[in-house]
C-alpha cells in the first residue's frame, strides 16, 4: 500500500465521519421540532399549558 491510498481511505473516513455528524444531527433536529409540535397540539386540546 503506497501514501495515496492513505490518503484516500483518510479522505473517506472524513466523510464518512461528516455524514454521519449530518444525519445524527437532522435526526434530533426533526426529533426536536416533531416533540415540540406534540407539545404545542396537547396544549391546545388540554385549553392549558402542561407546566401549570
């Protein structure tokens, strides 16, 4: 094995390691938004906030 393809399983291990960074935080985003949006729907049937 020669240093370029150090250098390319480097390059792909970087992008690998972003994607993923991209997805887990797309995930948590959405989670996020999908929890608040629950939140706000259970407050509007319940006619209160759940923190009274």
């Amino acid at each position: 094995m020669n240093e370029g393809d150090d250098a390319d399983d480097t390059a792909i291990v970087i992008a690998l390691a972003a994607g993923g960074m991209l997805v887990v935080g797309g995930v948590s985003g959405m989670t996020a938004w999908y929890l608040r949006r629950l939140r706000l729907d259970a407050r509007e049937v319940l006619g209160s906030s759940p923190d009274e």
